[in-house]
C-alpha cells in the first residue's frame, strides 16, 4: 500500500482563510485520495467548515493556533511576532519535525519566505531559496524561477536555481534533461547585466549538471521554448503578474466580444467546446501554486486571492512534489556538479570558515 502524502495547511492564510483553504483542500483530497492532512488555525472556525466537509474531516486532524499572520504584516514582525505560535508557523514547523512531508499556505508571501527560511535554512550548496512556478506554454508547462522570492541575483545564485529548476522540471514533467534558459534582453551573448552573462559562462564552460539551452527572451516564456526559465526575483514577479493580468484581460474581451451581437451569441453556441478549451487553458487556478526551492523541507504559496479550485492546484502541486522525490533530485543535482580546478563548491552565503 503506498505510504500517505503528509500534508500541513495554514488554514488562516489568504483573504478567506478556511472558508477557501478547507474546500480547497477537499478537492485535493478527491483527486488524491492516499493524503492525509493536519490543519494548523483556529479550531473553532476549522471545525465549523469541516461539518461541511465530511471527507476532508475523515483524513485531517487539527491543531490549535492563536496567532493568524496578516496579509499586510511585514516579514520581520510576522517571524517576531507569529513563531512558534502561528497558523504559518507551525505548518512549516510540521515539516522540519517530520511530522509532515509539504506545508501548503495561501498567507503573506514575504512572512512565509521568511519563516520558512528561518526554520528550515537552504539546502547545502544553496545561497539563498527561490520562489518556482508553473507556467503554461504553447508546447504545455514550463518551470519559472524565481518569481519573487528575492531582488536581484547574483551569478551563482542564478547558476543556483538553473540546477534546481532543472531539478523540479525532472521530477514534474519526466524530462531526463530538462533545457534551461537564462532570461534577458536579448539572445546575442553580448547582451545583459554583468551577473546574467557571467552565469551564461559559468552555465557553458564549467561542469554544471543542466542542459543549457542559452539566453531567452520574455516572447519565450510563453512559447515553450525551453523546460526552465531562470531569472531573478523582481523580473519573474513582473513578468507573473503580466501574464496573469493579460490572461485576464483576453477573457474579459471574448466575454466581451460574444455578448456583442446575436451573431456573435450564434457563433459563441458554434464553437463553445473550442472556447471551454480556450477558457481551461487560460484559467491561472490551474497553475496556482509556486514552490519554494532550495529549502530543507517542500513549502508550496498559493495566491491569498484564490478560490477552492485554485488552491487545491497549490496542494496538488504539493502533493506531487513529494510524490516525485523533488528535495532528492536537487540534492543529487547539486552532489553531481564538479567544481573547476582551484575552485570551491558552491556555499551558502556566510558559510566560510564554519564547521
């Protein structure tokens, strides 16, 4: 029989806590009925949901939390603030004690890189975690990264997370060599800041365990054209937010554009399984969800604004990233990379000199 997902849940992260979090997760657990759950909030109002939820009830346990991280709380005040003692706190807490195998929260993003951080730390080889998404293409799903976990990146962290992306893309998608792209303003190798292009190097000439595919521009994102994107944390927010944003926009022109005329009414009935295609493809609860990577441990962010179906995509994405042994495929990325000669492996920032 095979052993259980372990899943801990912030059950008061995002704009509607367990209102959205528990039938969110419920959906999860129809598709994948061998998880179990333990939900981290305020009891009384988990109870009150799990009356409707009887399935979720069934394979959940609860663990009280007085402390709920707000929306708006900066990072520094939600760790002094919530550890030990909060929703967020304690799902994270879950995981490193082993009590859990993925934390999955909808809360404040900032609060929850921090608190995950903190308490798990990066993985030996690993400067500093990066946020990684899932991303629709014309080809089908690509890995980005990272999305937002930090500003600016250096030459080796970005180095860092072309092996973690290539890592994640492996364990997701089934690519043995997944292709990895750097993002920049151009293709031609004399384009882009100091940090991009001396990764471009240290990606073509040194023994670095991915399939570097080159530079890629934003136009290739969408097209598929590698398995992992890499860039920083302030370029791949924007871009994220782009995409969503322009998602949005074209569905509300079509909605537009079919209700215009009875015309367009008869062609919408004509072609409405092309549209319900189009809409499904389009729908960003689908790839609701980034994971954070470089950890000790699997944390999965979900939008705060998500519905249920959205955030049952964050827990599924959760789900298959144990499922998939991701922290053991990163771990065996970064053991296979050779350093050149005179050189050292790739350390957390502040390593040197400790035991």
């Amino acid at each position: 029989m095979t052993v259980p997902v372990r899943i801990a849940i912030d059950a008061m992260g995002g704009d509607h806590g367990p209102q959205t979090v528990l039938p969110g997760a419920d959906i999860a657990l129809g598709r994948r009925p061998d998880t179990t759950f333990v939900l981290y909030g305020d009891e009384q109002r988990i109870r009150a949901e799990l009356e409707k939820l009887p399935r979720l009830a069934a394979a959940s346990r609860i663990v009280h939390t007085d402390v709920v991280v707000g929306m708006d709380d900066k990072p520094s005040m939600a760790l002094r603030r919530g550890r030990y003692k909060s929703s967020m706190w304690r799902a994270i807490d879950a995981v490193k004690l082993k009590e859990a195998d993925v934390a999955v929260s909808a809360g404040n993003t900032g609060a929850l890189m921090a608190m995950a951080n903190f308490n798990l730390r990066t993985m030996p080889g690993i400067s500093r975690p990066a946020i990684a998404a899932i991303w629709p293409t014309l080809r089908g799903e690509s890995v980005v990264l990272d999305v937002g976990a930090s500003i600016g990146a250096t030459a080796q962290s970005l180095v860092e997370m072309a092996i973690m992306g290539s890592a994640m893309a492996r364990a997701l998608f089934d690519i043995e060599t997944p292709t990895v792209g750097l993002l920049n303003v151009g293709v031609e190798e004399i384009k882009g800041v100091e940090e991009v292009k001396e990764a471009a190097r240290i990606l073509r000439e040194e023994a670095v365990p991915v399939n570097y595919h080159g530079f890629v521009e934003g136009n290739d994102i969408g097209a598929g054209t590698v398995d992992v994107v890499v860039t920083e944390g302030f370029s791949g927010n924007i871009a994220l937010k782009t995409a969503e944003g322009t998602a949005k926009q074209l569905a509300s022109y079509l909605r537009a554009a079919m209700s215009r005329s009875l015309r367009a009414r008869l062609g919408y009935l004509l072609a409405r399984d092309a549209f319900r295609v189009l809409k499904a493809k389009m729908d960003p609860r689908r790839s609701n969800g980034g994971v954070f990577l470089g950890l000790n441990g699997i944390v999965i962010k979900s939008h705060g604004g998500t519905d249920a179906e959205g955030f049952a995509a964050a827990v599924d994405l959760g789900y298959d990233m144990v499922r998939h042994q991701l922290l053991a495929r990163i771990a065996s990325n970064l053991a296979s990379r050779q350093p050149p000669e005179g050189a050292a492996l790739l350390q957390p920032a502040g390593a040197e000199g400790q035991s």
